[in-house]
C-alpha cells in the first residue's frame, strides 16, 4: 500500500477517526497502539460501526476483503499520510511551540484569521506526535490557513512535528521552565523549540517574533522576521490596562480583551500582528480578539457567591507559576488567596523549583497560599500565612471547615493536579 493510493481512499472517506467511540460513517479507522490500548483490537468494532477502511499493523486482524488496511507500522503510516496531505493542499501553514501560553495564542491566532478566511486550527491541545498529523489531514480544499500548535517534552519531537507540518511561518512564545524532565535542563528548553526556527530558516520561511524578548530575538537571528510589541517593530500593540480583564490598543483601536494576567499581553499581541500581517482589517481583528473566551480552567476570571476567582489550573510549571504569582500580587482585593498545586514534570529539579516558589511567596506575603502536593508539602518555610497539605483531602477538610468568603482566589497547579476541585467546595 503506498501513501498515494492510501491518500486516494482518504479523499473519498469522510475522515479520520482513532477512537471506535467517535467513529463517522465511512472514516478511516487508524488502528493505534499505545502502552495501555491496542487499537487493533477494535478493527471489527470499528468496520460494524461504518468505518470505510481499517489501518492495522497486526496480520492477525487483516481481512483479505479489501475492508483493512495493512502496514508495518499504523503511527507512521498516518504521519506520513499527513505529510503527503499538506503538500497536496499546498496551503498557507503557521505553526507554534513554546513552553507556555501556545493554546491561548493559538485560539486567539484562530480567531482573529477566521474573521477573513476559512482556518482550521488544532483542538485544544491535541499537540503531540499523533494531535499533529490530525489536525493536518482534518484540513480540506476549501481551507485557506491552517494553524498547528506544536508540543514537545523531548529534544527532537518540535524537529520532527516540523518536518510533518512543513509550516511557512512560525511563532515561539517563550522559552521558561517546563518538561525539564525530558528536556534536561533550560538550555535542552530552548534548544528543543527552536527547532522550529531551524526548520523555518533552511527552508527559507518567515517567523513571528515578540520584540520584547530579548531570548526569542537573540535565537530568531538570521531568519525572516515579522516583529511585534514595540514602536519600532513591524506591528506595535500597547498595554493599556492589566488590572482585570486586559484593554491593548492597536492603531488607535481600543480591543477589550476576556483574559487576565499581563503575562497573556505577548498572546494577544501575537494574534493581533499576526492578522495584521495577513491583512485581517483592525475592526475584523478587535472582533477577533474580543470574541475570544477562554475554557477549560485557562486565565478564567469568574465569580463564586461572594468570591471572585482566577482559575489557571489547566497546567503549570515555574515559569508560569511565578508569572500568575506576580501578576496576581498586583490584582485588586484585599482579601487574597492562593490555592497552589504541584508541577509536575520537572525531574531533579522539582525539590529546587517549589521551595524557589514558596521563597518567593515567603519574601512576598500578599495572602493566604495554600499549597497542596506531594513536593510542596516538602518545601520549607516558616512563616503563618503559607499552609502546607499533603493530598488534597486535606487540603479539603480545612476548605470544608472554613469556606473563603469577600476573597480575590487564585487557583493554579499541573494538570494532573486537578486543581479545580476547589471551586466545588468554595
């Protein structure tokens, strides 16, 4: 089976599906594997279900009635077929990597381009080796721009998404601690995203660069930029007010944002230049941007009984954890409260970056912190305005016993935290 006739059976297919659970009359099923699902299992279900074709790479579930597929190896199959799908669109591609904010900029890129063209753009943040190839072949004819955000844990994941997606332009958030479990380190960090850049530069593409970062200008050198963020780069955009929900200005246009934290203005920044660049009108771009709303527990601002809350807890590491620290300790209330969960992926250096968490929230006593964790339960401190709980069973007893009332709350933690069982109880 080559790729070419593989991709033949794809346009006559009404798409692709990996999960029986979501299967679409006559898809293709790509039967993957993973350390706990062996999508080969599901080759019948899948067929039942009115899957057009089946890809295996398991002989034992090849029928020899033209109904499956068989290959050595169904993950590369798929990211192979995604790549032959994008060369044969030949479309406009931006994708973005960084170690915080690519979702947020991603959906605020998406919504500023969709104002002037038909865009698809990734869901959520299925990112990785598999979201990828995904989101590449959910793009048809009729699309004009894709977006692709990028994620990566490990050196040479951002290299090999690149070479999947073959993006004309790219963007880099930031570089800041996170997966320095995989990564090794802040250097492995930035050595891995700007990947991207050196995909970008040997094939002569065009990247987005924030002008206020002297890192993403000093590893950008050599290649086409497209600057943001200051008078004198290509498109300037001024932070007007970061108190609550953040008001740019971009020639002259106020845009009210639905975001908070001054660390989401490069975000907005970014899909505000970015659409200015593809000639998005500044009335189409306000639209854009103020249409955004954020989900999924990110940069959420809202309201409890008596209580107003920013809920962060979608993700974290020590990067974003100090940035929502600093910008929380300049936000309105007097009755502050922070709900801190672990981060998680951070190797050697988890004891190292948590206790550099509660040092600073020691140095800065702006309100209660309770900490929940298995690390930070380990950190040192000896002050009365920081509490320290193990599991959040705890921490749920003290909750239950003493629900925050007229408090400003900031909730944070990694994913796995699942920090958001505080708004139960609150």
């Amino acid at each position: 089976m080559t790729i070419e006739l593989l991709h033949k059976y794809l346009l006559d297919s009404s798409g692709v599906c990996t999960d029986t659970r979501k299967i679409i009359p006559k898809c293709i099923f790509f039967a993957l594997k993973g350390d706990n699902f062996n999508g080969n299992l599901f080759t019948q279900e899948a067929l039942d279900k009115g899957a057009f074709k089946v890809i295996v790479d398991e002989i034992a579930f090849h029928k020899n009635t033209g109904e499956t597929i068989f290959v050595d190896n169904v993950l590369l199959t798929l990211q192979q077929l995604a790549q032959f799908h994008r060369e044969f669109l030949s479309l406009p591609i931006i994708s973005l990597t960084g170690s915080n904010g690519k979702t947020t900029s991603k959906e605020l890129i998406n919504a500023v381009l969709s104002q002037k063209f038909k865009t698809v753009a990734t869901p959520g943040n299925l990112n990785n080796h598999i979201g990828v190839p995904l989101t590449l072949l959910s793009m048809n004819k009729e699309t004009e721009l894709g977006i692709v955000e990028m994620g990566a844990n490990h050196l040479g994941e951002i290299k090999m998404l690149s070479e999947i997606a073959e993006p004309d332009y790219g963007y880099i958030t930031n570089f800041g601690k996170a997966h320095l479990e995989g990564f090794g380190s802040i250097e492995g960090v930035v050595q891995g995203k700007t990947e991207l850049y050196q995909f970008l530069k040997v094939h002569n593409k065009k990247i987005f660069v924030n002008a206020n970062d002297p890192k993403q200008l000093s590893n950008s050198d050599g290649i086409e930029r497209i600057t943001f963020g200051t008078p004198q780069s290509d498109f300037d955009v001024n932070l007007l007010d970061s108190s609550h929900h953040l008001l740019v200005e971009f020639k002259g246009i106020k845009i009210q944002s639905n975001l908070v934290g001054a660390y989401n203005f490069a975000n907005i920044s970014a899909a505000i230049a970015i659409g200015a660049y593809f000639k998005v009108s500044s009335e189409e771009i306000k639209k854009g941007i103020e249409g955004y709303v954020p989900s999924n527990n990110r940069s959420q601002l809202m309201t409890k009984g008596s209580n107003t809350i920013l809920m962060d807890a979608y993700n974290a590491n020590p990067t974003s954890m100090l940035a929502a620290l600093e910008n929380f300790k300049q936000a309105n209330g007097d009755n502050k409260i922070m709900f801190l969960g672990d981060m998680f992926e951070l190797g050697k250096e988890a004891e190292t970056e948590h206790q550099n968490i509660v040092d600073f929230l020691v140095e800065n006593p702006f309100g209660k912190v309770f900490l929940v964790g298995s690390n930070f339960f380990k950190t040192k401190n000896n002050t009365s305005h920081i509490y320290q709980f193990e599991t959040f069973d705890a921490l749920k007893t003290v909750i239950e016993n003493n629900s925050p009332k007229n408090a400003t709350i900031l909730i944070k933690a990694s994913r796995g935290m699942a920090l958001e069982r505080v708004l139960e109880l609150i």
